[in-house]
C-alpha cells in the first residue's frame, strides 16, 4: 500500500535523520601551476584549466590538436611548466590547474609580473591545495607565492631552487632588504611554503629534446623539482594521508640531481630549512620536510614541518566547509551539543589514522566552547565561538640509537 493512511490508528515508520551530520574530510593534493606552455598557439592562454591527465596536457598544450598523434606537429621542446606537470602525474597527482601565461609569440619572454598575474587567476578556485610557478625563481615569485597561501589559508606553496647555484651556503642565508640582483639565496621565512633543492634530471618526451639528447645536450633536461613534488604530495596523502610527512620518497620520473649533497652540506642546509633531494640508491629522493620556518626564529614554530602545516590546513578547512549546517540555527545548548558531536566525530578519524598523538582521543584533541567568548553579549551579536585544541604527530626526523657495550650480562643490566 502505497498510499499514506494519516486518520488509520496503528503504527507508521518515519525514517529521520539522527544526530549530528557528518564532518568529511576535504581534499588535499588538487595542485596550481603558472608558467609557460610548449606550445605557444595553444587556445588556453591566461586562463586556469582543469587538467586530469597526461593526455589532456598534451593535448591542450603541446600537440597540434588537430593532429594530436603526430609528435612532428605543436610543440618540439619542452617548458619547465610542461615538465612539472607531466612530473605531477608521473608521481601521482590527479588533477591540476594550468595557467599559461606566455604570449603567442614564443619569443616574447614570460616575466614576473605575467607569473603575478598568472597566480592571481588560481585566488578564486577554492580546491587548490598546492601552488607553483615551475622555473620561477626569483623573489618576487616567491612573495607571490606565500602572499597567496597566507592570505587564503587553504593552499601550500612550493618553491623550486634556482640554477647552478656556485655557493651552497648562499641557500642558508635569509634575503635581505632588497632583494640581491641574482638568484642564489634562501627565500623569506613562511609556514606556507617549502622550498626544495637542487633541481633534477628528466628524460625528454619531445622530439627536439629527444634529438639534442642524442646530439650529447644534457643540460636542458635538468628540471625544477616543484611538480613532481606536488605529485609526491599526492601520493602521500592517497596512500598514507595527509599526516605523514612526504620525505624519505623516491621522485618517480627523476633521473638524478643537478648537484649532489654530501652529509656535512644537509646538516647545515636543512637547520636553515632547505629540503634537500638526494641522489640515494633507490633514485632521487625527497630528503627534508620543513617549511621554511627557522630554527631560531622568535616565531612560533609550531608549523616548522610541512606534514603538520598541511593536517592543521586540512582540519581547519574540514570543519569550515562541515560546519556549515550551523549556520543561523539557533545559537542554544542544543547547537553546541549537535556541533561538538560532529567536530568530535570527525577529529575521532583523525585521530584513528595516526594523525594525531594520544593513547586515548582526550589526549590528542578536545572541542569546547570557552565562557568568556560566548557571553550573552557575544550571542546577541550572533557569535557562537568554538575551540578546537589538536596535538599533532609531527616526523620522527632524527631516529636517535643508543648502543652501550655491555660488561656483565645484558639481563643483569637495569
């Protein structure tokens, strides 16, 4: 019987809703990069597009579309934007924006101000996590970069390392004020980005790359690392999760590293934030995790790791968009216990995948709402203010053994 009885006396089924909704999680490795394209009549200029795959790259900005098979059409060299991205997929990345900001005639250089404009166009497109100019190096990328990620607060930005760079210890030095003529110098302090050397070795994919390969030109195929970090980025967050750290990870697609760093040369670059990629057996491998907040900062350096910055990122975000149910109910007891059930259900996830550190949930989170921020005052103003207190789980960056040698036996030793 299809048909609702409202005056039949008996017993009906009503199928509600219990408790509160669920909080889901966001994502996390959506990526955003801006530079130059290979093929400079592509018909995607100055505009960011969607890229889901390798193919799609191809097609839209280095093939002639109508002739998408035949590599003797299009474009014949690569860019360190074409690099990146296909570097992106090749280490498990799945969706991208691309802006190519260059002109129509590739012998109009690309400049600062085309990549500044260039990152402004990624502000609106709220799925970004991760931002790049793949090649740009100087310090006004840089800025443009954090200024992004700071002022949003949902993305992290990565920087590439500059070329051939003579003076390692140049990369150990913050900027001054101004900014030197030439590149060689560590980036501004940031708990938004993560800067990345040296640059690595690729294999060409286009026809005239492949040509001056054979010829002996190795040098072009040295690439910025930046989108085949964003890629490592994704990988981590699909198979592990956003917590764990994306160092002491082999670049797919990586053939070596411009400049090999010794042990002694780490040690210093990595105290001043400089994550290094080393030329390990197993390949090219991400060998640092900071952002580049300094050790002896009088900041807080609560975010002086990468895996932290982007979980605390990816909780806030969470609970921003989650929350949103909330939103003009009204502000009672009511509300708070619905909210607190929500925000502790999700936080319990968290704390189940290993994100957060405690044997027991009340160790590692709590979720309440302080009295001095929730007066009657404050509610007639329409504020309802809640606080989330996490304990993250931070790298195990320096594994510390013990050996002593023993002179009696070892279960006589306490």
């Amino acid at each position: 019987m299809s048909a609702v009885l409202k005056n039949l006396p008996g017993v009906r089924i009503e199928e509600v809703r219990l408790g509160a909704p669920p909080i889901a999680g966001v994502g996390t490795s959506t990526a955003g990069f801006v530079g130059k394209a290979p093929n400079a009549t592509n018909s995607f200029k100055k505009v960011p597009r969607l890229v889901t795959s390798v193919d799609q790259f191809f097609k839209d900005y280095i093939r002639d579309p109508t002739a998408f098979d035949d590599e003797t059409k299009g474009a014949q060299t690569n860019t360190d934007l074409g690099n990146a991205v296909i570097g992106f997929f090749q280490n498990g990345g799945t969706e991208c924006y691309v802006v190519d900001v260059s002109d129509v005639n590739p012998a109009t250089p690309v400049t600062t101000g085309d990549v500044e404009a260039g990152l402004k166009l990624l502000e609106k497109i709220e799925e970004i996590d991760i931002i790049a100019a793949p090649g740009f190096v100087d310090n006004a990328v840089y800025v443009a970069l954090n200024t992004q990620a700071n002022n949003l607060r949902n993305r992290f930005a990565i920087y590439d390392p500059p070329a051939a760079v003579t003076d390692i210890a140049k990369l150990s030095l913050p900027p001054t004020e101004p900014p030197p003529a030439g590149p060689g110098v560590r980036p501004p302090d940031s708990i938004w980005a993560g800067f990345y050397y040296p640059r690595i070795q690729v294999s060409p994919v286009l026809k005239k790359d492949k040509k001056d390969l054979e010829d002996g030109i190795v040098k072009r195929f040295l690439a910025p690392p930046s989108g085949h970090i964003a890629g490592l980025y994704a990988r981590v967050d699909g198979s592990r999760g956003v917590h764990k750290a994306p160092a002491n990870e082999v670049l797919l697609g990586a053939l070596g590293v411009e400049d090999v760093i010794t042990d002694s040369q780490q040690d210093t670059l990595n105290k001043n934030s400089v994550n290094i990629i080393r030329a390990f057996p197993a390949g090219p491998t991400v060998f640092g995790a900071r952002t580049l907040q300094l050790e002896a900062s009088p900041l807080d350096t609560s975010f002086r790791y990468i895996s932290v910055r982007r979980l605390t990122t990816f909780i806030e975000q969470s609970l921003r968009i989650g929350l949103r149910f909330a939103v003009f109910e009204p502000n009672n007891l009511a509300l708070r216990q619905i909210i607190t059930r929500s925000v502790r259900g999700f936080l319990d996830g968290v704390w189940r995948d290993g994100a957060l550190f405690g044997a027991t949930a009340d160790e590692a989170y709590y979720v309440r709402f302080p009295d001095p921020f929730n007066t009657d005052t404050e509610r007639a103003l329409g504020k309802l203010t809640l606080e989330v207190g996490i304990r993250p789980a931070p790298p195990a960056e320096f594994i510390i053994i013990r050996i002593g040698v023993l002179d009696r036996p070892a279960n006589a030793t306490t």
